[in-house]
C-alpha cells in the first residue's frame, strides 16, 4: 500500500502534536511503516493541489494566479 500525502491541520501546536500521534499510531496498529526520510514535520506552510495552506487559511497558490493572468484568464 502506497500513501503519497498525509496533510493534518490544527489550530495550534498543542492541538496539532494531539493529531499527529493519532494520525502515526493509525498505520503503526495495522503493522504499515512510514519512510521517515520522505517525512516533513511542524511545516507553518504547505504548497498543496495548487494551494498554499498556512496559518490563515488556505489560499490559491500566488503563481497559479499569475499563470492565469498572462494567459489573459480572470
């Protein structure tokens, strides 16, 4: 089984270490191992599916809208 990307959002840091061991002993119970390596923790910001998501929100990835400005689309 391949997972690719595994995003947890939280509204602080307390909030967020609560998620991210629940989200690590999901795959630990079911004998599935992450490759640390490929693993990044505590990102503030996140490039994802043509978003960026932070600590305000997520947002249209600013280059998306520059692309589309100079193909003349608005």
């Amino acid at each position: 089984i391949f997972i690719d990307d595994i995003l947890i959002y939280s509204k602080d840091e307390k909030e967020h270490e609560e998620h991210l061991k629940a989200i690590l002993e999901l795959p630990k119970k079911e004998e599935l191992y992450a490759k640390f390596s490929k693993c990044e923790f505590w990102i503030p910001k996140v490039q994802f599916l043509g978003h960026v998501i932070d600590n305000q929100g997520i947002h249209v990835d600013p280059a998306k809208i520059e692309s589309a400005k100079d193909l003349g689309i608005s």
